[in-house]
C-alpha cells in the first residue's frame, strides 16, 4: 500500500541534487537515442510482423505489471523488458526505445506515476538498450545473427548486452535512489540487486528466444504469452498469499505484521511532509484494548465472543476513514493507524469517534452486550520515531488510561514504569537490595513521629524509605515505589524494611524506648501473605512484642483482590499485629471495609488536612472521617499537619493523633533518639491556658536566663518562656519562631544541621510509627537548621523568645497549595 504521494515526492533539501540528475540522465538519453530516432521513420514501413506483435505484447503487458511482493510495488516486473531488448537485438535501438517508452507511458499512468518520473524512467530505459546496442556493435564479427541463424557466440553476445543492460538500468536507478533518499552508494546498489538479477535477467534472456521465433514463424512470437501469463499469475498468486499472511483469518483487518510495513512506510511518508513543513505532518497510533471481553468469553463462549469481535471490526471501520489503517493485534486489542494529522487533539478527535461507536451495545442471540475500551495514543515524532517505539508507547497510555478510568490517553513519560531510565533505576535497586552494591548506592529508614493530639506524647513513628543513588542522589521516594511495584523487587524491598524496622524496634527496646512502627506494605505483599510468616519468624528472632509493629496498606491494595488481601491480614491480626488503613477516604469501597476488616486504625489522607483550614469541604470531610471512625471504635491519625491551626481543628474535632512538619521532620533512627530526649508534649489546651502561644512558644517552652541560655525545667508544669532580656526583641523572635514554625513547609529547605536543644525528659512517650516496604513519605531532604516547633533551643547561638503574645501566621489556599507542592508525601 505504498502511498503515491511517497512514490512522487523528493525531500525538500535534496530537490535541486535528485532532478539536476534527472535531467542529466534525460539529455544523455536524448543523445544516445537521436540518431537511431531520427532514422527511424523511414524504417516503420520495413518493419515486419513479428515486430508489430511484440510491440502489442510489450505495451498490453505492462498495462498490469506483476509483483511477487503485495505491499512493495517499486518491485513489480514489467514483463516489456524482453519484448524491447529482442526487437534491439533484431531491429535496432530505435524501434525498441519508441515501444518501450509507449510500454512506460501505460504502466505510469496506470500506477499513478508522477510525469517527471515516466520520463525518467523513459530516459533510463533507453541509456539502458543503448548500451546493450553498444555491446552488440563493438563485439568483433559482423553483429547479432547475421547469418540468420543464432550462433553460440549469438548467445555470447546477447549475454553480453544483457548485461550492459542490467549495469546501465540498474546504476541510474540505484543513483536516482541515493540522491533522493541519501545513504551510502554501496548500500543503494545492493538494495534490490539479487531480485532484479533474477527477474529482470530472465526476461532479458528470453530476448534471444524472441528473436529466433520471430526468424522462423511470426506465429511463435504470441506463443510467449502462455509462459509469461503463467509467470505472472505465480507472482500475483505469491503475493495474494503474502496479503493473507497480513491479514486478520478472524475479522479480516491487517495483522501486526501488516501494521508494522504501513507504519513503517507511514513514517518515512511523514517525515518528508514535516521536512517541507507541510500540513498533516503527523501520524498517530492508537491501541485499544477493550473491555470485559474476557467475560464475555467465559459466560458465554468464544463463539459468541469471536462474533463480538467481528462486529466491533465492523464498527472501527464505521468510525476510521479509508486512508487510516485498522488492525487486530491479537485477542480482544486492535490499533488504528490514523495518519496526516496536525496534533494531538486530531489524535483525539479520532478516538472520540472510535468511543462514540463502541458506545451502543452489541445485540448477539437476544442478549445486548456492553463494549467498551481503552485508547492510548502515540504520536509520531513527538513519541517515536518507529513502529517498536510507539506500539510500545500507545500500550504505556493505554493501561494509563485503564488505571484512571478514562476511555482515552495520550502518552505521558511520566506514566512509562519502563522507560530506559527506569528499568536501570530498578536494576540498581535490586543490586542494592540483594548485595549492597556500593556503586548501586544505601537504602536508609527514616522515622517520622506520631503525636497524640490531646496531650502531646509520642505515640509512634513511621517509617519512610529513602535511597540515596551514587549518580542521581537521593531517589524521590514516590519513584522509588512506583518502580519497585511493578516487579518482583518489591518483595525483596518489603523484606529489607520489615527486617530492619523489628531489627531497630529491638535496639530501641533494650535503650529503654518502648516504641511502636507502623510498616507500609504493598499490594505484592499482601497478595502473597509472606509478610505474616516473615513478620512472625523476625519478631520472635528479636524478641520484640507484636504490639509494637503494625502494617500500613491503601484501600486501593485491598481492592486489588479482596479476598486473598483479607485472608492476609486475618493471619496478621491473630499474631497481634495491628492493621492501619492509609490515605482513607482516597479509595473505593471505604464503608464496606472498615466494617469487615481487622482494622485498628485509619489514618485521614494529607490532602483533605492540608486544606482544611482554608476549605470548608476539607474540614468537613475530616471531621466526618473522625466520627466514622470513633462510633467504630477505630484510632485516627492525621497526616500532613504542617501549621498550629490544623493542629487545634484537628483537636478541636476529636482526632487523637497526627504527624508532620509541624511537630518533627522524618529523621534517621540515631537522630530520633537525641529529639526524643529534648522533645517536652505540649497539648492544645496548655497552649491556650498559656495565652494563645504558637509554636513559636513551644519552642521556648522552659524558659531562658538573662545570658540567653535555655534553663532546663522539669516536669510538664514548667513555665511557658520567661524572658529576662529586651521583651521587646524576645517578642519579635518569638514572633519570627511562630512564623517559621508555622510555614515549616516553606522555611525548611536548606538542608544542614540539627539543632542540638537541651530539654527536659521526655514525658510520656508510647510509641513510634514506621512506614517501609512498599511506602515513602514527605521529602526527601536531610535534616535542616530549622527547629522542630516543639523542641527547646538550648545553644548560645538560639535566641530566647516570648510566647506570651500570640503571633497567628496565614494560612490559607496559598499555604496549603506551596506546602504540597514543595513537600509532597508519599505515604
């Protein structure tokens, strides 16, 4: 199906090389040719029959040329050829120029040849039978058949000149192709030559068969119609079997293979458009893959379903116009080649109608059945520039579109899994995973507390994973994640979190610190169920209770199989492992599951928190999932609690506990222990009997001597800051205090130092909450300068402040907006 514009067009910046060579060819055919022209009309009347007859078989023959190759016809065989080369070896190179110019002049118009190329391929035609004369002329003798029977050396000589014929025909063919598609000359000689010794010699050879029939009976020249019509319905019926070979046995659409040859022959047509900067200069390739058909299948039978997939054949060819390409790539997926587009809302337009007509149902036996799919689109050269890298791309769009629940998606790199980069990334992970490969980079836990609202202790601590790469440094965790669940890495991840959590939990236990992590786990983990018996053999290695684990998982992992996710966590939940369910109110079947599940906790997803104090609707979704969760007996946990007024709405609904930036950056396990020892709980209500104070206050919370060292206070009753320096200044930093601690999210970005505050013991502290194996968590930074709101400052360097002025910060749609767009969390 090679296109007629590809066969007549020339890139634009080979236009003045490609026809400076045509016209070259064209005067020298002129000039070999002259003489024996401009002789030629005193001879027509001397011509016998036999010539007369093969100019009628040259030029009838041609009128349909044959192919052996269905979809290639710059292959084709003009079966002229041994026509023209026995009436030059018999009467001239004049007579066999003018027939084969009528035989090209047929053959062009009937393959929709450009005029440049007809009187191209005139010219090279007749250089072509000029040589071979040339051949015959100089050969030492007196000519071809002189005596009137052939000789051997008759025979000799024809070969000769049929080979002066294919270096001639063939040199300027495979020249005109080099100047106008460029490539390496030796590359452009070779291409095509093994078929055209075989054709295009074996009707040159026939030539000298002509010329001896002619010479004994005029009656025998027709006789050669038989073997040629025999050679040509082989060729058509070879190339009827090779277009079988391309098509669809089931719905009669062009096959994967038959698309990969129009895609191919499709780009090559569009880069010369985009090359001229012409309209239409894309093409788009969209794969759609349809859904429920495996149902239709199972309940009703592969008849019925092979009948569904002829009618939805029927109603793609409805929905494309002519010029676009279907085809079925296997089972219930087919792909349109939709070409001479100008964007990618063209793309879409296409699709729009291939979903308009699969919208009505499909009625088979009685029974209306529902079809539908999804489509994902590649565009040509924005996603590819070959068939392998589109089909590929179009497939990543589509299952993008499956996953979102849209009928319809372009390509997105950001939603390829596999991408090059990624596959590396993945590569690396699992080296480091399996040996530690030092050039693959470290995997780390960080730990990020939990805080029980109403009176501030410590009630656990998550986890979160981070990996820092030797060349891309450290990994966004939500990558990370996205990366390993796709394979089986995940399994190998979960295992080194879940080691490393009850392996710290253990160290933490014999340091006196009785902590709680909260572990998040995959859906490969919970399909498996390995994770109960590798939870179960660890904390019994370390002799760590199973209260003080406890495994976080998303309602979309639940739904991804219920019922082997249930059995799962059933076994977990009577080995005294605690079930919390992450980003509530993200997922699907939210009130089914928690009255069926071992659950113990549900924790409200950041995005409903962040904007609760600027969005009515946020708020009261979260005040909802509270009292959800409490008439079922469940804990809630806040996450992204980033400013003091998220903090006190959340108390003021009756949330018991939360996490963020406002009360502590995720930290290394060494590090946790040093902000445990200076962390002092400060409740909601403290803070209001104290006047009002922000965070700025807590972090002031034992007071100052006149030098401007923190003076440690014990107990929880120890006074809220009582600066003895300028009040005037105290204030001011305190207000600064306030403001940082307020805008956490924005104001702790450099990374550096921790802070080193000296504080009282810590009061009250239950627990910590990690979350691992198949979850990352807000940021990725290291610690920085800036103070955990609710830890005191102690060196010379920090500067006391002055709580008893309430500094309110805004916060608003801008703040929540900047918090999750510079700290995004991946829980």
């Amino acid at each position: 199906m090679e296109a007629a514009a590809l066969r007549n067009s020339v890139p634009p910046d080979r236009t003045a090389p490609f026809f400076g060579f045509v016209w070259a060819v064209v005067g020298l055919a002129v000039g070999v040719s002259a003489g024996s022209l401009l002789t030629l009309p005193g001879e027509l009347a001397r011509l016998p029959l036999a010539f007369w007859l093969m100019a009628a078989l040259a030029v009838t023959f041609d009128a349909r040329p044959f192919s052996p190759h269905a979809e290639r016809r710059s292959m084709s065989v003009f079966p002229s050829i041994c026509f023209t080369f026995a009436i030059a070896l018999e009467w001239g190179p004049g007579p066999a120029i003018v027939v084969q110019a009528a035989a090209v002049v047929v053959s062009g118009w009937r393959m929709g040849y450009a005029p440049w190329r007809t009187v191209f391929n005139i010219a090279q035609y007749a250089c072509a039978l000029a040589a071979a004369d040339a051949v015959v002329r100089l050969a030492p003798g007196a000519g071809f058949g002189v005596t009137g029977r052939l000789r051997p050396v008759d025979v000799l000589l024809a070969i000769g000149a049929a080979g002066a014929w294919l270096t001639v025909n063939h040199g300027l063919v495979a020249s005109a192709v080099r100047l106008r598609f460029g490539g390496r000359w030796w590359a452009r000689i070779r291409q095509g030559l093994g078929f055209e010794l075989l054709a295009t010699g074996s009707l040159l050879l026939l030539g000298p068969v002509l010329v001896a029939a002619a010479r004994t009976s005029p009656a025998l020249v027709p006789m050669m119609v038989l073997p040629l019509y025999a050679v040509s319905r082989m060729a058509r019926l070879s190339a009827e079997r090779e277009q079988l070979a391309r098509l669809d046995p089931l719905t009669g659409l062009a096959n994967r293979e038959a698309l990969r040859a129009e895609v191919t022959e499709q780009v090559a047509m569009h880069a010369e458009l985009a090359g001229k900067q012409a309209p239409g200069g894309q093409l788009a390739l969209l794969l759609l893959d349809l859904d429920r058909f495996k149902h239709v299948n199972d309940a009703l039978g592969h008849a019925v379903g092979d009948r569904l997939l002829v009618e939805v054949a029927a109603r793609l060819t409805v929905a494309v116009r002519p010029p676009d390409v279907i085809a079925r790539l296997g089972g219930d997926e087919f792909a349109i080649l939709a070409t001479r587009l100008d964007g990618v809302a063209d793309a879409r337009r296409v699709a729009d109608r291939v979903v308009g007509e699969l919208t009505d149902p499909v009625p088979l036996d009685g029974l209306p059945l529902d079809v539908g799919g999804s489509i994902g689109i590649a565009l040509y050269p924005e996603h590819g520039a070959d068939f392998a890298t589109l089909m590929r791309h179009a497939d990543v769009a589509m299952y993008d579109a499956k996953h979102r629940g849209d009928p319809v998606a372009v390509y997105a790199a950001e939603s390829d899994h596999n991408s090059a980069e990624r596959l590396s990334l993945l590569a690396d992970l699992r080296r480091v995973l399996e040996n530690g490969a030092d050039d693959a980079g470290e995997i780390t836990l960080y730990y990020q507390p939990q805080i029980a609202i109403a009176t501030g202790e410590v009630v656990g601590v998550e986890a979160l994973l981070r990996w820092r790469h030797p060349r891309r440094g450290m990994v966004d965790p939500e990558e990370l994640i996205r990366v390993a669940e796709q394979s089986a890495v995940m399994r190998l991840l979960t295992r080194r979190v879940v080691d490393d959590v009850v392996e710290q939990l253990a160290k933490w236990s014999a340091a006196g610190l009785d902590l709680r992590a909260a572990v998040n786990v995959s859906v490969r983990d919970l399909h498996t169920g390995e994770i109960a018996d590798q939870i179960a053999e660890r904390l019994a290695q370390y002799g760590v209770p199973p209260s003080r684990i406890q495994l976080e998982m998303t309602e979309g992992a639940l739904m991804a199989d219920p019922r082997r996710v249930l059995a799962t966590i059933t076994r977990l939940d009577r080995i005294g492992v605690a079930i919390s369910l992450d980003d509530f109110g993200t997922g699907y079947s939210s009130m089914q599951h928690l009255r069926r599940l071992p659950l113990a906790e549900v924790k409200v997803d950041r995005s409903f928190v962040l904007g609760m104090t600027a969005d009515a609707d946020d708020a009261a979704i979260v005040r909802s999932v509270i009292e959800l969760a409490g008439a079922l007996g469940l804990r809630v946990v806040a996450e992204g609690v980033e400013d003091e007024r998220t903090w006190r709405l959340l108390h003021e609904a009756g949330c018991e506990a939360a996490q963020g930036w406002f009360f502590a950056r995720p930290m290394p396990a060494e590090d946790l222990v040093a902000w445990l020892a200076r962390y002092r709980p400060v409740s909601p209500a403290a803070r209001i009997g104290a006047g009002g104070a922000g965070p700025g206050a807590a972090t002031d919370a034992v007071g100052t001597t006149a030098g401007g060292r923190a003076r440690p206070d014990s107990g929880p009753d120890a006074p809220v800051g009582r600066a003895t320096r300028n009040g005037e200044a105290a204030t001011r930093n305190g207000d600064t205090a306030t403001r940082n601690g307020d805008g956490a999210a924005q104001l702790g970005e450099r990374p550096g130092r921790l802070a080193q505050p000296t504080m009282s013991a810590p009061g009250g502290v239950t627990g910590v909450s990690a979350s691992g194996g198949g979850t990352a968590s807000d940021g990725v930074g290291e610690p920085t300068t800036e103070l955990d709101v609710l830890a005191v400052p102690a060196t010379e360097q920090d500067v006391p402040v002055e709580p008893a002025a309430s500094v309110r910060t805004s916060g608003g749609p801008a703040k929540a907006e900047a918090a999750a767009r510079l700290h995004p969390s991946v829980e």
